[in-house]
C-alpha cells in the first residue's frame, strides 16, 4: 500500500473530518481521469494534486516511498498572490541553522538567508518556501484546505496516459516519478516530461501541446517549434513518436523512449 503526502494534510485537520476528506480525495482522482488505484503512480498524481497549487510551471521529483508518505522536491512557479516561486521539498536540511521567526496559525516560520520557509511537517518531513511571508500565508490557506487547485485537465489527461504507458514497462513498481510543466512554454505551447523509475530501469515521454485549436496536430507543429522543444525538453535522441494517443481536444506531439533509448 502506497500513502501519500495526503495523510501528512489530513493529520492537521480534526478526527471529524478524516473519512470525509479521504472520501473526497478518492472521488476526486477517479473524476480527474485517475482510476483511484494504489499504484505508484497514482499515489504520486495524489501527492502532486495536494502541494501544487494553481501554477504556470513546476519541475522537480515525487519520492515515491511504500507504506509511508511519498517525498517532493518541488520547483513552482505559482499563480497566487504573493508566491512567483515556491519550493516544497521533504528534506529537513531544508531550515538547517535557520532562525524561528514567526507563527501562522500554528505553523512555525523559519528565515534562512532571505528565504521564509514554513513548516509542513506531521509523521515526515515537509517545508514550503517563499520569498515574502504573505505568499507563505496564501499558500498556507491553500495548503490547509485540502482542496486540489492545479486544473489544467489537459496536464491530468497526459498524466494518466503516461501513467498507463509507464506501468506496461514498470508495473506498479515506480519508486521515482521526474515531471517538468510549462504553461504557455512558447507561442501558446505547454510542455509537459514525465519520466519515471522503477529501481534502473526508467521510461520517458515528452508531449508538446497546441490548445487553442481543435484542428490537425500534424497543422500545428513546425520544425522550429519541435526543435526547440526536443531541447528544451531533454528529448532523447533515440526516442520514437507516439503515433496512438486518444482523441483528445487539444492538438498534442509525444514522444516516448525506455531504457537505452534515454541517453
């Protein structure tokens, strides 16, 4: 059984709300296009869903760990007021020699440099930080609500395909998830990498989006745009074109490689 960063939100809420906000979550990942499963991946979507909130990018690493709460090493550059840039990492190094500074409704503030970090921590580690105070505070109330706030439906449907696609080649094994988003990357096109790892062997996929057209992929991406992409992207050399996607709204390019095709 895989638990989640969700179990570490959970434990600051009342013994009440428990089974509610158990409940909820699980309606939530199946309503998202997740199946609700306790695959690895899945418990990765659910610590996803529970530290980023609505943002333009993010980068970084889901620790996926069995029978205690996954780890994230997170990069965000964050939509709320107040938090350009968020980092939300499981490591307690994370205030090592800071200094204590101030209290949020309980949560304990910490100043290192010039960076605030809060808290997060219940049965592990779990830091937030932010350059001003006031976007700690916001991304406290998001933080403390449980509530997922990164809709782009589009990202969520590429997750879940992938997750499917990874889970051919590593089961349900995924000890490491890599997830790189850019929202509006270039010209109105998002970019999404995935790659996941289950002890040495890692499968990859990349996918470049044009949404704001309905129209023909192959209409939608020109040799420049994919070149930068491949680059920007870290797109294997070795990789192939995915040729068999859903018939999604949005006109996407993917490409997928595993094992010695990732140099």
């Amino acid at each position: 059984m895989y638990t989640v960063v969700l179990s570490t939100i959970l434990s600051r809420r009342s013994s009440l709300l428990l089974p509610i906000l158990s409940i909820c979550a699980l309606l939530l990942a199946v309503a998202c296009g997740g199946d609700g499963d306790e695959s690895a991946l899945s418990s990765a979507r659910t610590s996803l869903q529970q530290v980023i909130p609505d943002a333009t990018e993010f980068t970084g690493d889901v620790f996926i760990r069995e029978d205690t709460e996954d780890e994230v090493n997170l990069v965000i550059k964050s939509s709320l007021e107040n938090t350009p840039r968020l980092h939300v990492i499981s490591d307690d190094d994370a205030i090592k020699g800071a200094e204590l500074v101030d209290e949020i409704d309980g949560t304990q503030v910490y100043l290192t440099a010039s960076t605030y970090w809060a808290d997060l921590s219940e049965s592990g580690p779990l830091f937030v930080s932010a350059r001003e105070i006031d976007g700690l505070r916001v991304y406290l109330d998001f933080y403390e609500s449980g509530e997922p706030e990164f809709s782009d439906e589009r990202f969520w449907d590429i997750y879940d395909y992938a997750r499917d696609r990874f889970a051919e080649d590593l089961g349900s094994d995924a000890t490491l998830l890599r997830v790189s988003y850019v929202r509006d990357w270039q010209d109105g096109f998002d970019g999404i990498r995935l790659q996941a790892w289950a002890g040495e062997e890692q499968v990859y996929m990349a996918f470049l989006m044009n949404g704001r057209d309905s129209v023909d992929p192959g209409d939608q991406f020109d040799t420049e745009i994919v070149d930068d992409f491949s680059v920007r992207f870290a797109v294997p050399e070795l990789s192939e074109v995915v040729d068999d996607l859903p018939d999604w709204d949005f006109a996407v390019r993917a490409w997928f490689a595993v094992g010695d095709q990732i140099v």
